[in-house]
C-alpha cells in the first residue's frame, strides 16, 4: 500500500508540474527571437503563433539554437531573411574544408513536400569520389550554363566549384569531385549510394544585383509567406499592433493581444475576447489546466484519506490490503 501510495503521490505531483508548465506557456506572448535570429510571421517557436502552414517545423533548443525540422533530422539555421524569403542552414553531416579526403558517412538532406518549404535553385552540390561504373561523370558542355534543360544528368567534373572549392580550394587533393543538382531527394540518396559523400553550396548576394555573388557552404531553402487581410489588420498599429497567430486546436486564425485573444483586430470594440486572463496562445488548455487542477486536488484528498486508515504493514500484503 505504501509503494501504491508512492507511485500515486509522484504522478499527482507530476502532473500538478505539467499543468501549470502549460498553464505557464500558454499565458507568454510569443517568442521574437533565438540566438540571435528574429521570429516574424509567418513563423512561430511557440504553439499558437504564426501561421500554421509551418507550425512545429521552426525549433528553438536548450542551448539557444534556432533548428530547422524535417524528415531527415534537425539542422541549425544560420539566418533568416524576410525581404528575400529563404532560410540558410548548415548540414553538420556534410562534407567541410576540414574533412579533407577522410569522407565520413553522412545523410541525404531532405525537406517535406506537404509544407511550404523548398530547396533553392541557388544550391549546387558537390560529390566526391563517385563510382564512374554507376555515375555518369564527364564535363558538360559550356551552352549548359545557359540552356539546362539541353544537357543530361551527367555529374559535371569541371565544374566551377570543384576547381575552386569555397574556403579552401586545395583540400581534397587526390580526390575526385562533380557537380550536380539532384531533381528529387530520391536522386540525392541514389547518388550517395554510389558517391563517398556531398556537400551543398550556395550564392550568396554580396551586392545590390544578383551577378555579384560569392559561393558558401550551407543550404538555402525558400519558403512563401501567407498575406492573409486578418493578418495584415492584426499586425496594424493603428489597429492595436498585435501578433498573427493560431487556434491550436481548430488552427483558424488569432489576433493574439496582450490583453487576450481575438478574431480580428486588438481595438475592435466589436469583438468578444478568448481568454481575457489568458493572454496569448490558443485558449482551450486552460479549461483543460483548471479542471486538471480540481482533479489533482481531489486526489491529493482521496490520498490523504485513504493514507489515514490503511492499515501499517511493514510491507506484508494481506487480504486486507490486496490491490486486486
């Protein structure tokens, strides 16, 4: 009865903990930031903010790091651009100047074709030391640069990039390398089964036009952002300034305000308000969070009764205090 009332008493405490965590989360405006990197519509660290449409793909860690979800693991993000939507985020599996030709096992890379993700066309991937029995590696002709959709899926092996590999243009030695953009992630894993391993790299814009740019290491996915006129009215400062958000449970759209949750706008004097004590996320979990509470409550009573008249054992199990 003693080790019952144990387990019973850690689960009550347990749950009591988790209860008000969520109580506790739920009542914070939104996160803007994390290492560094700002979190503006259509994005979101906490449920509830944001658009849904990239709801638990952004990730903020323990130790402060902004990470990418996707099929194929969690990668850090080293920015996030607004005006030009892409998100740049490094692949630690990937090949780096410092591997040199000691190729580790790695990863395809991979993005979930269901949300707004995709992979830039700014991307190039370099492979190395590729079975030519499997792969086609040859030089494409020079017109290729100007008519793609002309020239074969050879791996070119005279590529730009692998005569003058970013950061460090000697380092694969002896090594072979070609260049190649896979149509599908499929074709990414086919490669890799016959290629050591791959990096990706990217062009980024260093001036005001896109012909003045500068390879780097790391991958450029885009993404869209939904312009929605509830969000555009929420986001008004005429209007209140609040943030866009979501239902997280219905995920239709919420103006999320400091003063508690609406459908419009926060100055619309219009408006029936969700949550007047609650202010940010998604309401429903609080009622969740009271009832939870009055339920605990009445275990923690239920437990110190049956405490009171259970009988001292001493660990002995009798007829009189069998749990079945």
């Amino acid at each position: 009865m003693a080790s019952w009332s144990c387990s019973l008493y850690i689960l009550i405490v347990t749950s009591t903990l988790s209860f008000l965590s969520l109580t506790s989360a739920q009542s914070s405006l939104c996160r803007t930031s994390c290492g560094g990197i700002p979190i503006n519509y259509p994005f979101g660290i906490d449920d509830g903010c944001g658009s849904p449409y990239y709801r638990h793909i952004l990730v903020c860690s323990i130790t402060g790091q902004l990470e990418l979800r996707t099929p194929s693991g969690r990668y850090p993000i080293l920015s996030v651009s607004y005006s030009d939507p892409h998100i740049l985020i490094t692949d630690p599996f990937m090949w780096n100047c410092l591997d040199g030709n000691n190729f580790r096992p790695t990863r395809p890379f991979s993005l979930d074709t269901s949300t707004h993700f995709s992979l830039s066309s700014q991307n190039d991937y370099l492979f190395f030391n590729c079975s030519e029995d499997h792969v086609i590696i040859e030089p494409k002709p020079i017109f290729c640069e100007r008519f793609t959709d002309r020239c074969d899926s050879s791996c070119d092996s005279a590529s730009y990039l692998c005569r003058h590999l970013p950061e460090c243009a000697n380092a694969l030695g002896g090594s072979s390398c070609c260049s190649y953009y896979p149509k599908a992630t499929e074709s990414l894993r086919l490669m890799l089964k016959y290629c050591a391993t791959y990096t990706s790299v990217y062009w980024r814009n260093v001036g005001a036009t896109p012909d003045h740019q500068v390879p780097e290491y790391g991958i450029r996915v885009d993404f869209d952002i939904p312009v929605t006129t509830r969000c555009l009215q929420c986001q008004d400062y005429a209007k209140g300034g609040g943030t866009c958000g979501f239902d997280t449970q219905t995920q239709s759209f919420l103006c999320l305000c400091e003063k508690g949750n609406v459908t419009t706008y926060c100055k619309d004097p219009n408006i029936s308000r969700h949550n007047k004590k609650i202010g940010v996320i998604a309401g429903t979990a609080t009622t969740v969070s009271v009832a939870g509470a009055i339920g605990i409550g009445a275990g923690i009573w239920y437990l110190r009764k049956v405490r009171a008249k259970a009988p001292v054992t001493h660990g002995v199990q009798s007829n009189e205090n069998r749990l079945y």
